[in-house]
C-alpha cells in the first residue's frame, strides 16, 4: 500500500498537473486513494526527503515552488556531475552496457508515442541513473538520484510536453559518443548541450509562468490563490 501511494502521487507531479504552491492534502489523498492518512504521510514525507515535494510544520505538503536561482544551482551541479559520468565511462562500455542503454532509449520512445508523459520523464532520468549504475559508485548514484528528482520535477512543471519526444534523441547521441569512443570533447559536448537547452526550456517555462502569475495578481484575479485558498 505504501508503495501504491507513493507511486501515485509521484505519478501525479511528473504529470504536470500539479502546479508549485499546489496543497496536497492528506485526507483528500487518503479518499481518493482509498487508504489511510497513515499511508499517505509516508508517502508525503518519502517524496519530501527526495525533494520532490516541500514539507511546512504545521502546513503540510505543497508542490515545490522553486526559484530560478534554485533552478541555476541544481543543473550547474548537473553539469559537472555528468562532465565527470561521461569521462569516465568514455569508451569503457561493453557491448551490453551499450544494449541495455539503447534498449532503455526505445522504452522512452514509446512512452512518448503512448502520450505517457509522466513516464517518458521518469525514464529520461532513469536514463542518467542508468548511466550512474555503469559508473559502479554507491556515492555517486546517490547523490544524481537527488539532482535527478530535482530536475524530473522542473521539467514536468516547466517544459512543454512536446519537448520529451528530443529527449530519446539527444539519450541516443550520447550513448553513440561514448560509445564510440572517437572524441572525449565530442561526447562531454554533446551530454551538456542536452543538459544545457533543457535548463533553457525550464527556465523560460518558469519565467513564463511567473510572469501570468503576476499580471493576474495585478489584474485582483489570483486564480491559483483563490483555488487553494481555502486549503490553507
């Protein structure tokens, strides 16, 4: 049950659906759900260890609402953590590390086609963490599991849904850059121009977002205050 929950309410954020600031209620989760308040409250404080969710004493749960300062931050640690990834796994992939990456290309390629949104951005960060488990440190797995949750939920809250059909693209590129093993300079360039036109994506999606959110503010008709407001 706790496993249902979590995944549930994971699935829910990578949707999209969910915007920052959003309240997510245990009672209401426990109703929809069918489950306990219990259930829900681990699942709640699982997802705020892994900083997909903010956890307030005494407020309860709410959908991030990050800075683009925050944002800048975790896809600057990004970069030089997958700088390093792709140096070391640099030609030192076996033919089934290469297999296992390909075939994890074609699981995102269909999920986009399927219109499963919240899966096709799950699977583009399991496919870092993919490349993490090849790296074989405990360390560095852990630490790009947590970049990784920061960055899954900016791009689903931020980038268009349109934008995870360049993602199985981009992942092919760089399996064939380490792959090959032709040119260091090639593979580290193609792996940060994918990181570095989704931050782009992401951020003018934020901006985007906060500049609607103000003119509605001004203009007395805060829509997404007056939606939760009551939650509060």
């Amino acid at each position: 049950m706790d496993e249902r929950v979590y995944g549930a309410v994971s699935k829910a954020l990578l949707s999209g659906k969910l915007r920052p600031g959003t309240p997510l209620r245990e009672r209401a989760l426990a109703e929809a759900l069918g489950c306990t308040r219990g259930a829900v409250r681990k699942a709640l404080a699982r997802l705020g260890s892994e900083k997909r969710l903010v956890l307030e004493h005494n407020r309860g749960a709410f959908v991030p609402n990050p800075s683009i300062d925050d944002m800048r931050g975790i896809y600057r640690a990004r970069r030089i953590v997958e700088a390093g990834l792709v140096t070391t796994l640099f030609g030192n992939l076996s033919r089934d590390q290469v297999a296992a990456l390909r075939k994890h290309v074609q699981a995102e390629q269909k999920a986009f086609k399927e219109g499963r949104r919240e899966d096709a951005v799950r699977l583009a960060g399991d496919f870092h963490l993919l490349l993490a488990e090849m790296a074989q440190s405990e360390e560095l797995l852990s630490y790009i599991k947590r970049l990784i949750s920061n960055t899954e939920l900016y791009k689903a809250l931020y980038d268009s849904a349109e934008a995870a059909s360049c993602a199985p693209r981009e992942h092919e590129q760089i399996i064939e850059a380490l792959a090959t093993g032709k040119s260091l300079d090639k593979a580290l360039a193609v792996a940060l121009e994918h990181l570095d036109e989704l931050e782009q994506r992401v951020i003018a999606g934020a901006a985007a977002e906060q500049e609607v959110d103000l003119a509605t503010l001004l203009n007395g008709g805060a829509s997404s205050n007056k939606l939760h407001s009551h939650d509060h």
